[in-house]
C-alpha cells in the first residue's frame, strides 16, 4: 500500500508561493482546494480555514478532511522557516454528524492531537446553521508539536489509503456482482419451433 504524501501547489499546479490559495492533488487527482492563506505582515503566522473537497471527492465520499488539513499544516512547516505558528479554524459541516457538538469535540481532540493548542469553541453565528461550531486553534513550531503533528499525518495516511483501497475493491466487486446479476437475469433463450 502506497501512503505516499498529498501534492500541493499552487493555481495551474505552479509551486506553491506562501498566501496563495493550496491545491491538493493524490497522484494526479485533484481533491481539493484551500482558500488563499492569509499570512501576517511579518511572516511568522498563518491561517488555515477553508478547504473544499473537489467533487469527485464528494462523490466518492472519501474521508480526506483530516489528511488534507495535517498535510498541509506539515506542508507549510517543512517549506516556509519563517512561520512559526499556524492558526486553524474548522468549520465546515460534515455529513453524518447531526449532532454539532460531538462533531466540535472530535474537531478539539484531533487539534489537540497534532499539537494545537488554545483551542476555542464558539457557536457559528449563521442562523442557518444553528447547532455547529467553529472549532479554532494554534498550531507552534517546537519539536514536539513537530512530532506530534507527523505521527498523525501518518497515521492519517494510512487511514486514507486503506479507505481507498477498500472503495477500489468494494466498486471491482459491485461491477462483478452487476455483470453475474445481468447473466442470470437474460430471459430463457426462445425454444425451438420444431421440438
């Protein structure tokens, strides 16, 4: 199993440039973009908030939210010296979580698992989306944030390629399963008119 590590870049897979929006591809398939990272004046601090599964994503329902986000806090950490701390803010509605507040407190423990800290919970203000939360955090360089954010993303990867793997076999076997179900479901062939 390959757990190779997402690709980002920049717009029309130039290199990324610090401020820019982040494309996320797995191999050659586009999974997903980043909103623009804002970045303060002195370089030191960015933000990571808006990320959109592409829509092949989408279709294929495939878990990428967590991945995405500790690849790209790995991403900036490894290829921009001057950020320091990343801040993150977690918003976005996930399908299967009715229950916004357990959906906040798995947001929480997985920010505080990479190393994140002062971690805040606040109720979105849109009225639309009444009972979810904005989950926020900041992300420091030190080593054992280091360590602690590399563990997860490997962990994380593993997760996503078993997952891929596992929808590659279960739509092979769909695709066998329809062809065996057409075979038997062809009606009789006519009989014989001299018998």
């Amino acid at each position: 199993m390959s757990t190779a590590k997402l690709r980002i870049t920049g717009p029309e897979s130039s290199p990324y440039v610090l401020g820019a929006p982040m494309y996320l591809f797995d191999g050659s398939t586009h999974i997903g973009i980043l909103d623009p990272v804002p970045v303060n004046r002195e370089g030191t601090e960015v933000h990571i908030e808006h990320f959109t599964p592409s829509i092949l994503v989408s279709q294929q329902k495939l878990e990428i939210s967590k991945l995405a986000l500790v690849e790209m806090v790995m991403f900036v950490a490894e290829n921009f010296t001057s950020v320091q701390a990343i801040s993150l803010s977690l918003s976005r509605q996930v399908e299967g979580y009715g229950d916004g507040m357990r959906l906040a407190g798995a947001r929480s423990a997985f920010l505080q698992s990479i190393g994140a800290g002062h971690i805040m919970i606040t109720p979105k203000p849109d009225a639309e989306h009444m009972g979810h939360f904005v989950v926020a955090g900041l992300w420091e360089y030190n080593p054992t944030n280091l360590a602690a954010l590399a563990a997860v993303l490997e962990a994380e990867r593993q997760a996503y390629y078993r997952g891929r793997e596992a929808a590659a076999a279960q739509a092979k076997l769909s695709r066998s399963d329809s062809w065996v179900r057409r075979l038997f479901s062809r009606p009789p062939p006519p009989a014989d008119a001299n018998e």
